[in-house]
C-alpha cells in the first residue's frame, strides 16, 4: 500500500489475507503490490489417549485445557443415535464416559453432550481437520471410524467397561507437514490474473493468538484468557507481517516490493516427508497440491534475511500495470493514493517485475 503523509512518501508493506473459502469463491486481497498469504498446518497435534481398562490405548485428537483426572476409570457405553437427544444422553451417560457413534453433525453431537450430564465423551468421526471442532468446553476425545471399531467391540463384550482419559498432550514431529488447509482460499487472483496468488503459505492451524480479555474462550464456559487457539488465513497473515518486520529492521533501505520479492523467492515447496505439499481432496484423502494453493511456497524467514536477488517495482510500475488492466486515470489516483503525475497510459505493460509469475494455457496447447 502507498501512503502520503506530511508531504513525505511512506511506503508501507501490507500482508494480507487469502480467505477461508478453500475453492468454492475467489482469492481474497489479489492486488500485486500486497503480499497474499495462504494458511497451512504445522508439524504438531494436540491429542489424548482413550485407555481401556485392559491396558488397550488409543490415541486421537483433543484439546480440553481443564484439570481431568487421567488415572481414573469411569464407566463407558456406547451410545447409537442417543448424542443427538440430551434427555436420551442422561439417562445412559450419567456419571460416565459417552461414546457417541451417530449420523448427525459432529457439532449437533458436541452441543448435546455439553448439556448432558456425563463424564466425557468420545467422538467417531473421519473428518481429518478438526480445527472447527477443538478445543472443547468438556473432556472429549475424537477418534477416527477405524479406531473407533476397536473400541466399540471392547464396549460390546465387556460386562462392566471402563477407560480413562488422558487429556493434554502435544505430539511435535508429525507427519506430513506442513499441509495446505482445505480452508484456505486458491487462486488465481481475479483483479489481476496476471501474477501469481496466494504469494506463499504460513502457518494458520491452531495458532496460539491474542484474545479479549473479557470474551469466554471456552463458551458456554466463563472462562477468560488473553490468548486463545485460533485457526484462518487471519492466523497466518500476521506470521508474515511479522517476518516482514524483522526484514525491515535488517534491510531498513528495502522498499516494500524487495521484502515482498525476499519472502517469495525463499520459500520451500517440500514437506517434512521431503514430498511436494499435499491438501485434502474432495475423497478427503491427502493429495499433491498446486502453486495456486501455496503460491511460491512455504515461507523461510532465515533464508529471507539473505535472498541474493530482489525483484524491485515503482510506484511507475504499477501505475503502468493498472494501466495495462485498463483502469482509467480516476480510478488509478483512487487506488495509489498519491499525489502522484499520471501523464498518459503510453506505458501499459501487464508484464511487472514480479518474484513469482503464472501462465495460462489452453487444453489443446499442451
């Protein structure tokens, strides 16, 4: 963005956010002078263990940050349709642990079982981003359908079955990742199909994150908290403002398109299974996915620091650019926001001086 303020120029860079649409709408902020952040996961997953009072131990996903007395056993059973009626969940889950094995909608099941008076409870499901769904206001756990055979078998076949929840853990190394998040918004840029966007990923999946002191975290809950796990290209925009920060006091000479084009041209396109990034597909099995997914990559900001050559732009390009896309000279005042000689569009050229660049090709040319 371009700003003028006591007659003195300030250029200021602008990270902006690619959108949680995934692909049903278009890229959000496409304009070539921001930098389009995408949102990806990160080597990390908050999980418990389910465990059966013969020593059998399952593992899924959670994030419940109350004090839960993991030794414990209480009693489990099996519920088949009953999450999604509370007074049904009261009468079978009282005092115990609630294994909910339903069609309805995952969050219909979880807004039951908060009203319920049980222990905790465990949810089968395949969804593989859970984000939506964690943290929970109750002990909960969240196991996929195949997992969850195991346990039910236990449940059936047992007199009196038992189990435990062990709450509070964090895995660190998992893999793949990063991943592409099937919310983050694709490309390609409508307002200027021209470059490529997103520009890079970030991380954007359960980001530790500023919160208002005086909004529950965990409603119905009152439970306050100046930080809250987050989840949105929202999470991840700010992670690149960020290193775009540290490159400003490094390089404090570097205009806004040299920070832009150092973050572009060091990114890294390989997952920590050293595989092209994957997203979830539409089978919701893990796929390869495209540059209008992640743009140039996965930002690095070490290699940032040192990128060795900068793709540099005026503010001539882009007027040169706007001109190209067929803006009038209003319309581009409007945009640049300067005081700024806007003598003709002679100079009308779609071809910037980018870090990363697009093409598009018929199906028959290929």
């Amino acid at each position: 963005m371009l700003a003028s303020r006591n007659k003195t120029t300030q250029h200021i860079f602008i990270a902006t956010s690619a959108g949680n649409e995934g692909s049903i709408s278009p890229i959000q902020n496409g304009n070539s002078w921001v930098l389009t952040v995408a949102a990806g996961t990160m080597d990390q997953k908050f999980s418990a263990n389910l465990k059966l009072e013969d020593g059998n131990i399952t593992t899924g996903s959670a994030i419940y940050t109350r004090d839960f007395p993991a030794s414990t056993q209480f009693p489990i059973v099996l519920s088949v349709g009953q999450c999604k009626y509370i007074d049904e969940l009261n009468k079978i889950g009282r005092g115990k642990i609630v294994m909910c094995d339903s069609s309805a909608r995952l969050f219909d099941q979880m807004e039951n079982v908060c009203r319920a008076t049980v222990v905790g409870a465990i949810f089968l499901t395949n969804i593989m981003e859970l984000e939506d769904y964690l943290p929970t206001s109750f002990p909960a756990i969240f196991i996929n359908l195949n997992d969850g055979k195991f346990i039910k078998n236990y449940i059936k076949t047992t007199e009196r079955p038992k189990a435990s929840l062990e709450l509070k853990l964090t895995v660190l190394g998992t893999k793949p990742a990063p991943k592409i998040t099937s919310y983050s918004t694709r490309g390609p840029s409508i307002v200027c199909p021209y470059v490529l966007k997103p520009d890079i990923m970030a991380p954007g999946t359960l980001i530790l994150a500023a919160w208002p002191p005086n909004i529950s975290v965990l409603p119905p809950l009152v439970v306050y908290n100046k930080f809250n796990l987050m989840s949105g290209t929202s999470m991840a925009c700010p992670q690149a403002a960020g290193v775009a920060a540290l490159l400003k006091s490094v390089h404090p000479d570097w205009s806004p398109s040299a920070i832009q084009s150092a973050m572009i041209t060091t990114t890294y396109t390989n997952d920590n299974t050293k595989n092209p990034f994957k997203g979830l597909g539409d089978d919701n099995l893990l796929q390869p996915e495209s540059p209008l997914a992640y743009g140039s990559g996965h930002m690095d900001p070490n290699k940032a620091l040192h990128p060795g050559l900068i793709y540099n732009a005026s503010v001539d390009d882009y007027i040169n650019l706007l001109c190209g896309l067929n803006y009038t000279k209003s319309q581009i005042k409007v945009i640049i926001r300067l005081n700024h000689v806007i003598k003709d569009c002679s100079m009308a050229s779609l071809n910037l001086n980018y870090p990363s660049f697009i093409a598009f090709f018929k199906a028959n040319d290929l």
